[in-house]
C-alpha cells in the first residue's frame, strides 16, 4: 500500500510540475503578446501627436511670416 501512495504522489507531484510549467509559459507568452500590442498603440499615438504638432507648428510660422509679407 505504501509503494502505491508514493507512486501515485509522484505522478501527481510530475503532473503539477508540468502543469506549471506550461502555465507559466502561457502567461509569459499572453504577457509578451499584450505588451507587444500597447508598444505598438502607443507608438501609434505618438506618431499621431507627433504629426498634429509638427502641423501646428508649420501653422504657426506660417502665421508669423504673413505680417512681413504685408508690411512690405
């Protein structure tokens, strides 16, 4: 009866071993995907800020070279 309980702990201990394995390696993977996917959304919207700014600030010279053309 002992040979048997200990035989049977043993495949539970490997089974838990495993499981945790591949449960780590699911959720550092699902990590890495969600990361990977806010990186780029981000990136997204700096590009986004990036292009309004740049926008503005042509605008702006823009706007600042106009009375020097009329004043001349």
């Amino acid at each position: 009866m002992g040979y048997v309980l200990r035989v049977r702990f043993a495949s539970f201990f490997a089974g838990a071993a495993v499981a945790l394995a591949a449960g780590s390696y699911y959720l550092h993977k699902d990590y890495k995907i969600a990361h990977h996917a806010m990186s780029q959304q981000m990136n997204n919207l700096y590009k986004s800020l990036d292009g309004r700014i740049s926008s503005l600030e042509n605008l702006k010279e823009v706007e600042a070279m106009k009375p020097v053309e009329d004043a001349e």
